[in-house]
C-alpha cells in the first residue's frame, strides 16, 4: 500500500517580530481535505509531528470566513469573475471576502429567484451589486439598500442571507476541527524524531499542509531534513501547501554546495496574501515567500492572491494557499498514481 508521511507542524505558538507570542498550528481545512483525500485513494496516511506532540488547530484558521460551504464559495467565484474582463485586474483581497458580506451572493440569488428571476437574471443583479460593494468597499447590505442595485430584496432578506452563511461557515468549521480531533493520528501522531533513516525511505510521498505551525517547527529542523533527503533520494513526490512549502529550507545542501531545491518551481503563500493575515498585520518575523526565493526557488505564483495555484516541478508539488487544497491533494494523487475520481 502506497505510504504518505502527513507532516503536520505541532507548534501552538509563533514568535511575532516584536518578541510577542501569538497562538498558531496547523490550517484545519488544509490538514482535513488532503487527509480524506488521501485515505479515499486507498493510501496508507500516517501522521507524523517533529516531536509526536498532538498538533494543535490554529485558531485563526477555524474562523468563519476560511470555511465557506462549496456552493456558496463556487458562487462567489463566478460573481467575481464578473468584475472585470480580464482576471488578472481583479484583486480580490481577505477584506473583500469577510467584512463586505459577498459569501451570501448564492443565497440572495436563490431569494430572487424564488421571486421570479430566471437563474441567470439573479446572477446579474447579485453579480452587479456585489462589483458595486467590491469597486466602492461598501458592505453587500449598504448597496442593497440603494434603489440601483435593490432588484426586489428587502434589508431583512439581505441581512438575514447574510447571517445565515456565517452561521452555516461556523458550523462547517466545528465540524471540521471534530472530524480532525476524531482521527486517531492526530490524537496520537508519530514522532519524527524516533524514525530511523531505513522507515523514513519507507514512505512514497510526504504531505505538509499549512497554517503558521510550519514557520516555528518545520524549519531548520534535521529529522526534517532526513526525509527530505530519504524522499529525494528515490525522487519520491514531496508536496506542501500554503505555509507547509517553509520544510523545504530545512533541506541540506547538495554536493555543488547549492540548496537542495535551488531552481526548483514552487509556490507557497505570497507575500501579499500573508500581508492581510491576521499575524501578518501584527508583523511576522519572515516572511516563507521571501525566504524561499532567496534560499534559490523559481518562485511561481497564481494572477492574483487567493487563487487555486498549484505547482509541479520534478518530484516537487507546491500549492500556494487554502483555496488550492482539493488541487494540490489530487496532484499528489496523480503523482502516485491513484485515482482522484475516487477520492473526490
């Protein structure tokens, strides 16, 4: 049976730049998908920690607005799609998604329709309030309210969609973080530490996925090293996703004295998506982007932030954030030689 070695960070706490200690772990949507995902392709999934601590969910990661239903977040996606001709001159940020109240564009939709709308009319009201919210950075229920954008709904009707998708996204994230505290590895996961080089080449692939963890305990880490190096070595997949890709500057030098993946395409989290984080407003000591650039990666980064971007190179596969789960999971499935249908 085909082996992953899930490397998920067990750090509960990350050093901000001005010294502060800040709670973190792992990005609960990134560790269950991919999980599942994997388990559902017949693959034998054994969670590792550096240190077989219990990882700890990130907080942040379980807020509401990381957990949108899939119809509510593929909604969203076609309105967006609307707002300019070409997608490269949409930059639709955190702030966008969360305090402007767009994750309730299907709902109000469905609200029109039962009105009378055809499906596609209720696409374009909702389409043309939500560029409206998006253009002027005005909530969804202010435009609504304005006689242009109205097209028949009432304040309660938009208020009350609105607070309903929250309510749903927070129940999606208690449910996921219940299915991760449910699942035996991660309650007790191995400790790296204690694997010998001989198990470490025992393992077809190794998984990481994100949230701010990985920065503390995934780096600069030499039992990290040695898988790498173990993987490598048999050019065996090595995947990440988000903030995981940080294990990579744990990897030695090869003989040419260049880093283990210098030239490699690769992706992770930009940047500019870590600057409307929550930790990144309060000031990150480092930034994994940057530093993966400057380690001597090919960076490659999707047309705008938040977008699904994947990046396969070699034995290498880089996912850059959330939204790039479900892709990066099936790349590896690919990689292996599974069968994504059945773990979709």
């Amino acid at each position: 049976m085909t082996r992953i070695a899930y490397l998920v960070s067990s750090a509960s706490e990350i050093t901000l730049a001005d010294g502060t200690k800040h709670p973190t772990g792992y990005f609960a949507e990134e560790a269950l998908k991919p999980y599942d995902r994997f388990v559902a392709a017949g693959f034998d999934v054994v969670v590792i920690t550096p240190d077989g601590t219990a990882p700890t969910a990130d907080p942040y990661g379980l807020s509401w607005f990381f957990h949108y239903p899939d119809a509510d977040k593929d909604y969203l996606d076609s309105v967006v799609r609307t707002f300019a001709v070409d997608p490269d001159d949409i930059r639709f940020t955190l702030h966008h998604s969360t305090e402007l109240g767009l994750a309730a564009s299907r709902r109000l939709a469905d609200i029109l329709q039962a009105k009378g709308l055809s499906r596609g009319d209720a696409h374009a009201a909702i389409s043309k309030a939500a560029k409206a919210a998006w253009r002027q950075d005005r909530p969804l229920t202010e435009v609504l309210a304005d006689e242009e954008y109205a097209a028949g709904l009432s304040q309660p009707e938009v208020q009350g969609a609105i607070a309903a998708q929250r309510r749903d996204s927070e129940q999606l994230a208690a449910s996921r973080k219940a299915q991760l505290d449910a699942i035996a590895g991660f309650r007790q996961p191995l400790d790296l530490r204690t694997l010998s080089d001989e198990d470490l080449a025992g393992f077809d692939a190794v998984f990481a996925p994100g949230g701010h963890g990985p920065m503390v305990d995934l780096v600069d880490n030499a039992d990290v090293a040695r898988l790498l190096v173990a993987l490598n070595e048999r050019t065996a997949p090595i995947a990440s996703l988000c903030h995981g890709p940080a294990l990579l500057l744990s990897a030695p030098e090869r003989s040419d004295g260049q880093w283990l993946f210098d030239g490699y395409r690769m992706t992770c989290f930009t940047d500019e998506e870590e600057d409307q984080t929550e930790p990144g407003r309060l000031g990150l000591p480092w930034y994994v982007d940057t530093a993966l650039k400057n380690a001597g990666a090919v960076f490659d980064d999707g047309p705008s932030a938040w977008v699904s971007h994947v990046v396969a190179d070699r034995n290498l596969v880089t996912g850059q954030n959330p939204g790039s789960t479900e892709a990066v999971a099936d790349a590896l499935i690919k990689a292996l030689g599974g069968n994504v249908a059945k773990a979709a």
